[in-house]
C-alpha cells in the first residue's frame, strides 16, 4: 500500500497527545498543536531533507533581508511595522547573528570595551579606579591576572547585554520621532536595524577594509597609521550612523529631507549618551561577575 492511500486512514486513526493528554485525529492535536511523529520521520533519510530544507529556507531569507538593509535601509523595518513579516528574518534574529558576526571578526573593542579603556577613556573613569583597586586587593591578585579574568567576562557578557544598547537606543529614536504616534515595539524594530548594520559596516567591514588597507600599504612601504588615528575612525562611524538614520527616517517614517538628516545628525549626540550608558553596565556587570 503506498503513502498515498495510508493518508486517509492515517486522518482517522485516534492519539492521545504526549503533552496534553487531549484524544484527537488526524496528524496534529487540536488543542495545543503538537504532530503525531511516525517512524518514516525518524529515517535518517527524513532528517537529511528537513536539514536541506532549512538550510536554504534560512540563507534564502537572510541574505534577501541582509541585501534590503544594506541597500535599502529601514525597508524591512517599515514592512516588519506595516505587518509584512513572513519574506523576512525578524529584525531580532538578525540582530544576534549580525552580533555574532561581529564578535568573531571584530576589528574594534567599540562594545566589548578593555578594562584599559574603561578606566582610561570614559567619562566616569576616575570613579570606577577605586572600584578595581578594592576589586584587587580583595582578590589579592595582581592586575595583570585581574586584567585577564576582567577581559574574558567582559566578552561573555557583552554578547547577551548588546541589546541594553539597542533599548537605549531605541528610547532616543522615540523621542525623535514622538509626533509619528507609534508603538515602542515600532520604535524598538527601527533600533535593531539600525544596530545591525552600524555593527556590521562600522565595525566589521570598515574595520577589516581598514586593517587589510593598512597591511597592503606597509607592503609598499607606505605607513598610514599615523593618519588613521582614533578621530578619524570616530569620523566614519558618525558618517555611517547618519547615512544609515537618514534612509530610515525617509522610509520609516516618512519625514523630509531635511527633517531626515536634522534627525540624524541629532541622534549622534544620543548614540554616544548610548554607548555611555552601556560600557558603564557592562563595566559593573563584570565587575560584579568576574
């Protein structure tokens, strides 16, 4: 008997469902929605094909939804905001595979930031010396050991506490756009693009284009490391993350010209109170943790 004529009977045969105990027909359970699994799903055979199937279901969604926010910005966004979900990767699925891209290539400690620059470059430097200083006599550890355990957790946790800053973040876009009467969730959708491709052309492509440009220039004998300093790098970044809000403002929603880049150049003073912000509990999340 083929699988053709085996289907009918399979509709009518009773189950009781493994989770809610619930007696129904059919392959799936009516009341929570478990599916009856026969043994032609267990074939190694079956396992190969739904292993193919999602593997190009997913790279086909991706890289078109990959494509879209880097040629188009904030296009996803306003279809995800408009309810057009299903041709695309959601915007927070996208967020930690771009955020795992950037931890393994990373160029740039800009979200994993070193104890070195946690006490040497932020603004509230002075106040957590003190914090280490006891951190250390407490452990009776030198800082060079401290340093290492410090940096090793540091990375761990900036991993899951990304997405404090896409919160942050997703506030001041808010507060930008309070007049559009839009959700927080909205808002917070606007956020994790924008972040996924500033992660992914700030601090992964730039970066790498960057070092890879210096390397074939010192095989020339030329240096450029004295002109590629800090305020340089913080020139592109500011210039990526402008261009990035400028398109999704004008597709988001849906402002002027010039009311697209007054948004965005206003939003760089708010990205850095962000970045701020995060190092800061990241810092104390360590801390605390290490």
């Amino acid at each position: 008997m083929n699988q053709q004529a085996l289907e009918p009977e399979q509709m009518n045969d009773q189950h009781i469902c493994k989770v809610c105990c619930h007696k129904f027909s059919g392959k799936y359970c009516n009341r929570c929605g478990e599916k009856v699994v026969n043994p032609q799903e267990k074939s190694f055979r079956h396992f190969l094909g739904s292993l193919l199937n999602a593997i190009t279901f997913l790279d086909s969604k991706f890289l078109k939804t990959l494509k879209l926010m880097v040629l188009k910005p904030g296009f996803v966004s306003a279809q995800v905001i408009e309810g057009i979900r299903v041709p695309y990767v959601k915007p927070i699925s996208m967020f930690f595979v771009i955020n795992l891209i950037y931890f393994l290539m990373a160029g740039s400690d800009t979200y994993n930031t070193r104890l070195e620059s946690q006490l040497n470059q932020m603004p509230y430097s002075s106040m957590i010396s003190g914090v280490v200083a006891q951190k250390i006599e407490k452990e009776n550890i030198s800082m060079d050991v401290f340093r290492v355990r410090y940096e090793q957790q540091s990375t761990s946790l900036a991993k899951l506490m990304l997405i404090v800053f896409v919160l942050f973040t997703g506030v001041f876009i808010l507060i930008l756009n309070v007049k559009k009467k839009l959700y927080f969730y909205d808002h917070l959708t606007v956020s994790l693009e924008f972040n996924s491709m500033f992660i992914l052309i700030g601090n992964v492509v730039v970066q790498w284009f960057m070092f890879l440009l210096i390397k074939f220039m010192l095989l020339m004998d030329i240096s450029l490391e004295q002109y590629l300093t800090d305020p340089v790098y913080t020139s592109f970044a500011v210039i990526i993350a402008v261009a990035i809000l400028y398109f999704m403002q004008r597709r988001v929603y849906q402002d002027s010209v010039v009311w697209s880049l007054v948004k965005a150049l206003a939003f760089i003073p708010c990205l850095a109170m962000s970045m701020i912000a995060y190092r800061a509990i990241l810092f104390f999340a360590t801390i605390l943790t290490v």
